[in-house]
C-alpha cells in the first residue's frame, strides 16, 4: 500500500479528544507524511464521558440519571510550502448534550481555532533500515468559548475547550519497516492564564506522548493499528476570592483505527479511543470515543 495512504490517517487517529469540560488533551500531528503537496481532511467524532478519577485513581462513574457526551465536525487543512517545511490549520463544531445536577442543556458552538507550522528536520533521503523520519512543529491554539471559569452554566455546557490561548512545542518520528509503520512523539502545551471576574488563572503546562502502530495489509487497501496516548498536566492555580489549587492530571489513551484507501487521493478511517483500559489514572475523565474521518489528497 502507498505510504500516503498509511500515514495520512494515521495522525488524525492520534488526536485526542478533550474532555467536555477541562480535563484531557489534545494532540494532533497535522502533518503530511506522504507524496503530497496539501490535504484536507474532514472528521466526525462522538464521545462519552463515564465518569472521573480522584487523586488515588480511584474511579466515580455516572449513574444512569447523567449523560455527558459531546460530537465535533473537524475540517483540518495542510500545505507543503517547501520541501521540508509546511503550514497547517484545524477549525471545528461541538455540539454538547448533558444531564447532570437534575439540569438538561444542548449547546453548541465553534471549538478552538489551531494553526501549525512544521519543519522535517530529518528527512528521508535515502533508505535507512534503523533512522527514522523526524519532524519538529510548534502550534497555537485560540480558544472559541468559555472557560469554566466563565461559564454561564452550572454544568458547563457552554465550555468547549480550556478557554486559554495555547502554544505548543512538538516532534514525533516515523519509521516504515515493510508492511508496518511506527510512530512515536512528544507534545509541550503551556496555557496561558487570564484574569476572570472572581479572580485570576495562572498560567500551566501539559504534555502529551504518543505512540503507534500500523499494519498494511498488502495488497488490500486496508491498513489497521494501535496506539497510546499519556497526558499529564501540572497544578492549576487560581487566585481571587475563593483560592484554590488543582491536583495534578494524568491518564493513558488506547485506541484502535482502520483505514481504506479508496483510491489515491481518498482515504476513509474509522477509530475508537478509550481512556478505561491501562494505568493508573488520576484526576482525570473516564470517556469512550468513536470517529469517523475522510481525507482528500492532492499529489505533488
């Protein structure tokens, strides 16, 4: 199969969703991997959140009278610009269905604005069994909703994103060894604090390290893979009239996904994302998440 047909969903696969209120992370690589000069890349995602661990890792599920779920409609677009260097851009729609606190609310809205520009400061030029491809990319993320701690709802149905502007540092590596493609990363997110009207956030980080595995299944059109995902985020602190001071945040993603390449320039992808499964997580969601993408290549 084409290496453009494995790694163009492949990293939208390792996008992980944020969680519908403030927990989670999100990492995605928004990069062209293949022989191609842009693509745009069309996502639907649904997601269920089950539930929250405490400082132990000792998990609270939702009993059957709370529903937190959210789906997103994602257009991603990326451009080659030279050879080694490319930009990207990422807009997206939420629509969030609770019931919590004997309250129901439906709200929708735009979620966070994302722009990247990435540089492969190791490429490819001739054929390696051991070095991998490698790229280096710094993003920032503009907030498109409430925070919660501005939020005009109780349960935070308005709030789609941290509410914070974002700069992210990253790199990740790509390795193809025959029918298998390997992918391992780092992602650096500081959140810049603001001041509200009951007090001020500071500023904090978070870190997101993901890791991967696809097979193709030569000479069909299917490829499938694993991966994981680990976000850790530091204390946060707020200062006003009522202080307070976050626990710190980490918990591990698995998940699985399937690609079809339809024919050169179009790949289907489904993907599945559970937070459930492995480790010990600590203040941090329980969700189980589905997706459905669709990318649409053009060729150098």
């Amino acid at each position: 199969m084409n290496l453009l047909v494995i790694t163009s969903v492949f990293f939208l696969s390792f996008s992980a969703w944020g969680s519908s209120c403030c927990g989670g992370g999100s990492s995605s690589s928004m990069i062209i991997t293949g022989d191609n000069v842009q693509e745009l890349n069309i996502g639907f995602g649904h997601r269920n959140d089950l539930g929250q661990t405490d400082s132990e890792g000792w998990a609270s599920f939702h009993d059957s009278r709370t529903k937190d779920q959210q789906s997103s409609l994602s257009i991603q677009y990326q451009r080659m610009i030279h050879d080694q260097f490319q930009l990207a851009g990422k807009i997206s729609f939420i629509d969030k269905n609770l019931r919590k606190q004997g309250r129901v609310e439906n709200k929708s809205g735009p979620g966070d604005l994302e722009m990247q520009g990435t540089w492969e400061f190791l490429p490819e030029r001739t054929y390696s069994l051991i070095k991998p491809r490698g790229f280096f990319y710094s993003k920032v993320t503009v907030p498109n909703s409430k925070s919660l701690y501005d939020s005009h709802s109780v349960i935070y149905s308005d709030v789609r994103g941290s509410g914070l502007y974002t700069a992210s540092l990253g790199t990740f590596f790509l390795k193809r060894l025959s029918v298998f493609t390997l992918k391992a990363g780092a992602e650096v997110q500081h959140l810049f604090g603001r001041k509200f009207s009951e007090g001020t956030l500071s500023d904090y980080n978070k870190l997101i390290i993901p890791l991967g595995a696809t097979y193709s299944f030569d000479p069909t059109p299917l490829s499938w893979g694993l991966n994981s995902t680990w976000n850790y985020q530091t204390s946060k602190k707020f200062s006003g009239t009522v202080s307070s001071v976050s626990a710190k945040e980490y918990f591990w993603e698995i998940g699985t996904f399937l690609n079809w390449s339809v024919n050169r320039e179009e790949t289907w992808g489904l993907s599945y994302s559970d937070s459930t499964l492995v480790g010990k997580n600590i203040n941090s969601p329980l969700y189980r998440s589905f997706g459905l993408n669709y990318t649409l290549a053009a060729a150098l």
